[in-house]
C-alpha cells in the first residue's frame, strides 16, 4: 500500500470541517445571547459577532441620494433613526413581505380546507376559491414591487454582499445565506419585519401617488397649497420651506412644483425607501410603471371582491429630487441647518400628533421659521398611544400651547388662512364599507417678525 502524503496528517491546515466545528458552537451561543436575550460582561452578541466575522468597516453610509438629487441637506444621513424606523428594519420587512403575505395566504387557505365538504362546495360555487388564487397573485404582484423597493435600497445604500458598505453588488431578487446571516449579525437595531409598515406604505403609493388618490389629496393638500400660491411666483425660489414627516413625499413635491426651494424631512425608512422607489430612474421612469394590490389581504368591509383585489397603477407622475427639491432621511427634532430661523415656511400635515413631545416640536418648528415665517398645519390629534406622548392634548390645549410658544394664528377674516375643520380621510380604501373620517384641524400661524 502507498504511504499515504505527509500532508494529509497535517493538523496544521484548516479544513472545512475544522471551521465549522470553530463556527457552530459559537453560532449556536451567538443565538441562544439573541435570543435568550442575554448580554454576560464582555460576552456580548456583537462581541461574538466581530470575533466571528470581524469589524464591518462602515455599517451607516450615506443614502446615494447623489445620483437623484442634488441635495444641500445638511445631514442626509440615518441621523437618530429610532431603531423601529430603522433601514435595517424596513429592508428586512420589505424583503420579508413576500413570504410572510405567502403564509397568511397559506392559513386562509388551510382555515377553507376545514370546512365540511359539502360548504366547501357552496364556498366553490361562491367563487371563495377563485378569491384565493386572486389573493396569491395579487401578493406576487406586490412582492415584485416591495422587493424592488428593498433591492435599490440595498444598491443604493451598498449593502450588498459585501455586506461593509463597500459592495451594494445584489441589487435585485434575494439574499445570498452568507449576507442574510451578515444581515442579521451587522445590527444593534431589532429587524423583526414589521408587515403593517410595508402595507401601510403600498397604500401611500396610492394615496400620494396615484390617480386614484387624486380626491383625497385633494381634500388635505388644497388648503396648504392655496396658502402657498399667495406669494408671487417670482419670488418663490428664494423661499425656504421644510415639510417635516414628509411620508411618500407627495406635498413636499407639490410645494417645490410651485417654485419653494423644499426641503421633506422624514424620519422612518419603510417611508422613505418607497420614496427612493419612485425617485430613481432604476427603478421608476414612466407614470404608471408600477402596479400594488393595497387592499387585498384584508377581506373585511369588502363589497365586492372585484374591488378589494383591485390593482392601483402608480405613479401617475415621476417624482425627481432636483435643485429646489431635498429629502433628508432623519429627525425633524435634530434637524438644526447651519443656523436656526431658516425657513419661510413649516407645513405639518398629519404631522404633529405623531411627536411624543408636543411642546418640542411646537417649539422647534418656531425655531426654524424665519421672523415673519409661517406655519402651516392640516392633520388630527391622533397621539401615539400606551402613554408614549409625553403629554396627550386636546384641540383647544394644542392652540394655546401655540400661542405659548408665541404663533399668532391668522384671524377669521382671511378666507385662505382661516382656522377651520377639514373632514378627511387617511389611505383609505374608497371602495370599502367602512370609513375612517378625520374631522382635522387646519390653521396658519405667523411667528412674529
Ligand atoms: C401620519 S404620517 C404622515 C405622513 C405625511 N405627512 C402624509 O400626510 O402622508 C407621519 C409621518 O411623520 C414621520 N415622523 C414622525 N416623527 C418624525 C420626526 N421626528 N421627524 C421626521 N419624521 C417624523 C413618520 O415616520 C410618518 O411617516
């Protein structure tokens, strides 16, 4: 028999095996920390993750903003991102849509099968199985579009492969197991997917973006677009306007159309990578490219099935980021330009009920009005709940509360500036049986010059 090569004896050389008998204990006290929720002294998931992995060079880069806008915000970065807004999180939930909706599908689908037969039959006869397989198709056609949504963020933001901020090279389609376990490792923000967000997003597609949401954009964005075409149009392009809590961006662009110089400021990921979606030339270049199902997955109030299932084109115009147009992905609250009192204008819509800290936000919202500036609000009083606002005010305490913060609010004679109630709705489904109607507060107050 041959004498078997010295160096098959050699303990020296790492074999796969080797590795993995290095790697799976660790993995496997890696994710018994994560999820027994465990943190020992210096034993830190992250400190397992760096000695596993080693240090990522740069885990926040800046938003590639570049190739869209030409930006002057002062910091589009992921600026005091709460972790629940987080790009991680909106990029695991936009990627995570597909399968998790498939799920959903799957338990309508086993609920039906425990029928009898006999009321599977009438369910049959009923089209209850059709509606199902329009369910599923309807959910493909949304995962193209909320896949695409998270493949140009990861292109955009280059988190790829690579997975340091140096890659950005899968643009399209799923993760590799490598960069989904480097996903999941290269975070201190929880990226539990978060469902709601991502629907909630398609139907602002809709509701920002569509034809179909032409009315209720209407209702909500006339009054402050009234105010805003009292200034001579010449003059326009001097004018500084912020839109803080700018959502899918819709009033931000309608406010720079008109000539403002306009900064949206938005705070949550979920919103502003389907902002990205409709601003990159990627992803986005003729009106009504795109096509979601937003009402689909949920069957209640539904007249018709016809209608729920329904598909909504989108956009029916192609947003830019241009020279008069911003977007900055991050706080309002920090949002400090080079030097307070810098705006002409403030436009919260839907806006100021989402702060945990009303009085904060009045105030900064001063702050950054220039002497005779004007702010401008259209929206509910609808806190955020389980006493996360600091303080939950009614109507007549958030008016008092502006004047504390020295707002003059326009008088009854100004018929386009008037304080008065607006009767709305929010991402609403015009078809459905049910209505949430907003009976919003609108008002335009001056800081004094
Ligand atoms: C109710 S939504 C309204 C969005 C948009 N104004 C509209 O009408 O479609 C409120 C938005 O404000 C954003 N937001 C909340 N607090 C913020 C903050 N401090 N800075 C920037 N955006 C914020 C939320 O992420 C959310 O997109």
């Amino acid at each position: 028999m041959q004498p078997r090569p010295d160096h098959d004896h050699n303990t020296a050389g790492l074999t796969p095996t080797h590795l993995l008998a290095v790697l799976l204990p660790l993995l496997l006290l890696y994710f018994t920390f994560r999820f027994l929720d465990l943190t020992p002294g210096l034993l830190t998931p992250s400190v397992i993750r760096d000695i596993i992995f080693g240090r990522p060079r740069s885990r926040s880069r800046s938003p590639n903003l570049s190739s869209t806008s030409n930006s002057n915000s002062s910091n589009p970065t992921t600026n005091s991102i709460p972790p629940y807004f987080s790009l991680h999180r909106a990029i695991a939930s936009y990627d995570a849509y597909p399968a998790l909706a498939l799920a959903e599908h799957a338990a309508m689908q086993r609920s039906y099968a425990r029928l009898t037969y006999a009321h599977r039959r009438t369910g049959y006869a009923l089209g209850y199985t059709r509606k199902l397989e329009g369910l599923r198709r309807a959910e493909e056609v949304n995962a193209g579009v909320l896949r695409a949504v998270a493949g140009l963020a990861r292109v955009q933001f280059a988190w790829g492969e690579g997975g340091d901020g140096e890659g950005g090279e899968r643009g399209e389609g799923g993760m590799g197991l490598w960069a989904m376990m480097k996903w999941v490792m290269w975070r201190e923000e929880d990226v539990r997917p978060d469902v709601g967000r991502v629907r909630e997003a398609m139907k602002h597609f809709v509701r920002d973006w569509s034809e179909e949401g032409k009315e209720e954009r209407g209702k909500i964005f006339e009054p402050i677009l009234r105010v805003m075409r009292q200034s001579e149009e010449e003059g326009r392009k001097g004018e500084k306007v912020l839109v803080p809590g700018s959502g899918l961006g819709r009033l931000a662009w309608e406010v720079a159309e008109l000539g403002y110089d306009t900064t949206a400021i938005e705070l949550s990921y979920f919103m502003t990578l389907a902002f990205r979606f409709l601003l990159s030339p990627q992803t986005t270049q003729t009106p009504n490219q795109h096509t979601v199902h937003p009402y689909a997955y949920w069957f209640s109030h539904s007249r018709s099935s016809t209608n729920t299932l329904r598909g909504i084109s989108f956009p029916d115009v192609v947003p830019r980021l241009q020279n008069n147009f911003h977007l900055i992905e991050g706080d309002f609250l920090t949002h400090n330009p080079s030097q307070n009192a810098s705006y002409d204008y403030v436009v919260t819509l839907f806006f100021i009920d989402t702060s945990t800290n009303i009085i904060s936000t009045l105030e900064h919202i001063y702050a950054l009005l220039k002497p005779g500036g004007t702010w401008i609000n259209l929206g509910p009083l609808l806190w955020t709940g389980g006493a996360q606002a600091r303080m939950e005010l009614s109507l007549e305490e958030v008016l008092e509360l502006a004047e504390t913060v020295e707002f003059r609010m326009a008088g009854e004679e100004d018929e386009v500036r008037r304080r008065r109630t607006v009767e709305c709705e929010y991402t609403a489904d015009r078809t459905a049986m049910m209505k949430w109607l907003y009976q919003a507060e609108f008002w335009v107050a001056t800081k004094p010059a």
